[in-house]
C-alpha cells in the first residue's frame, strides 16, 4: 500500500463524518455519546459546531481527527475513507487536519522559547534551518505576532491570547487543509477572544483554510462562522448557514440557546457593516 494518502482535490466535501456513532461503555450499559451523525465540512469555509455542556462535540471531533475510533460509520476526507487507515497515511492525515485544543498553556514546554517549540513541531520534516526559520517567521505573522519578538519568548511572557496564537501557528507550519478549535477562545477573555477569532477569519480568507469550530457559545459560532452545526445529546439537530440559523432557526433548541444572547442580531450587523 502508498504511504502517501491522495489527496487530489475532489469537488465535494474536505471533511465528512457519515453515520457516525461513539458509544462508550459506563457502569450499567454504555451511553451514546455521538448518534449516527452525518455531516460534511466544506472547504474555505468556517463552521461551527455549537452545543451545550455533554452533547457530543468533542467526541465527535476526536473522531474526526482520528483521535478516538468510531464506534460505526466512516469518517471521510476528501472523499476518501479514512476511518481506518494507519501508518504513513494516518500520518499525512494528521499533517493536513490539525487541531488547537483548549489550554494552551499546557500544550507548552515551560523551559522551550516560542521559536524551539515551533522548531520541535516540525519534527521530522525535512527543511534547511534557513526555510526553518523562514515558515516560523510566516507562520508567526499570519497569526499577528511579530516574530523577532515572539521567538524568544517564552511561555509564561506571554498572554493567554498570545499562547493561543503560537499554537496556531504551530499548526499552520504543517501547511494544514483543515484546522480543528475545540473550545480554542474559550479560557480567553472577551477582548482577546474577538481577535482570536479575527485570527481564524483571516486564515479562512488569505489561506483558503477550512476552519472547523468548536464551541458552547453560539454567539462566537455566530459571530466567526459561515456555517453552524448544532449539536444536542449527540444528535445534530440543526444546520445551516449562519444567517440562516441566527435568523429563522428551525428547533427549539437552538432557539433556546439563541435567546441566552439577545444582543446576537445587532453584534453580527456590527461584523457585516464594518
Ligand atoms: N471517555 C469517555 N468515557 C465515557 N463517557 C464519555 C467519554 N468522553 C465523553 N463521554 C461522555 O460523552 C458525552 C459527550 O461528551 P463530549 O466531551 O463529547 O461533550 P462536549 O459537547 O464536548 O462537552 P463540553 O462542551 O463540556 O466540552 C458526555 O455525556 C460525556 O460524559
Ligand atoms: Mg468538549
């Protein structure tokens, strides 16, 4: 078999999950934490899957990256099946869907500077330290540090913002086709979270990146994405396009959820109008 998975492009879909299920036994029986879920991620797109506390969004996501194996149902990445795949292909596919978890802090090595960490990232890519220092120097601006000054930086001289965005730019140096944030703004206070999620805006529109967003706020799903996916224990029960969701929402949970953020119409003007 190639170690290299194929990656042509194909029209549908960057990332499917179809019929998806995750039990996981408990004392007494097993729960279902993930209900035969089927749903496509499009490429160049934010989308957000929103739910509350326990409704499956990280289960699903782990699944989604490969983290976590399906109980049934496959996991597809540009119109491949991936659900099982392992060796050289696991790991290409683990190069092109990266993921920012939430804690960034303990995501880092207290004693490595921003600029060893980035370099440890890598691992066993082959560049030249010059081409080295050339992507750390990228990545670092796409995501609004300044690199001669975030290189030598280390973890406890930066904000938690700034953390974030080195994680991200880790993640960017494996030149991704998805990105994966699960709950990545949310040990952010409200100022930073709103340029943490600019952040991801701009990936999307200068790198064409397909951002998959993972939050219980539906007003930073709203806010951030051109897609929402909502999720209740473990069933999706509304998709659709942000305006779509925001404005005619279909279940009454997601109207639930959108009531908790009264000033969301008038927040998401303020992002159309400037
Ligand atoms: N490893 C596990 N073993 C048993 N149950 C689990 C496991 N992981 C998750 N669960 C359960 O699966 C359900 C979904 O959990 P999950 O972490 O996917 O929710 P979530 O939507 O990400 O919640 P949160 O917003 O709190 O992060 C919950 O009932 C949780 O208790
Ligand atoms: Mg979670």
């Amino acid at each position: 078999m190639s170690e290299q998975l194929d990656t042509t492009p194909t029209t549908g879909p960057v990332l499917s999950a179809v019929n998806v299920t995750k039990q996981f036994r408990v004392a007494g029986g097993h729960i279902t934490a993930v209900d035969d879920v089927s749903v496509d991620f499009h490429a160049g797109k934010v989308l957000a899957v929103v739910g509350e506390s326990g409704s499956g969004k990280s289960t699903l996501a782990r699944m989604l990256l490969r983290l976590m194996p399906v109980t049934s149902g496959q996991i597809m990445y540009q119109g491949k099946d991936v659900t099982h795949i392992k060796g050289g292909e696991l790991r290409k596919y683990w190069t092109d869907v990266q993921a920012v978890f939430q804690d960034p802090f303990s995501s880092f090595n207290q004693f490595f500077s921003v600029g060893h960490t980035l370099r440890r990232g890598m691992g066993r890519q082959h560049l030249s330290e010059e081409n080295l220092d050339q992507l750390i120097e990228t990545c670092l601006g796409y995501v609004g540090l300044k690199p001669a000054d975030a290189v030598h930086k280390y973890p406890h001289q930066l904000s938690g913002g700034q953390r974030q965005r080195v994680m991200i730019a880790r993640a960017l140096m494996m030149n991704p086709k998805v990105l994966l944030a699960d709950e990545a703004t949310s040990m952010l206070d409200a100022s930073l979270r709103v340029s943490a999620l600019n952040v991801l805006q701009d990936l999307r529109d200068n790198l064409g990146l397909t951002v998959l967003f993972i939050t219980h706020d539906i007003g930073q799903a709203c806010y951030l994405a051109d897609e929402v996916v909502v999720m209740e224990h473990g069933l999706i029960v509304e998709r659709g396009t942000t305006d779509a969701v925001i404005f005619d929402p279909k279940n009454d949970y997601t109207k639930r959820l959108l009531a908790d953020v009264p000033d969301l119409k008038g927040s998401l003007k303020v992002r159309k109008d400037g």
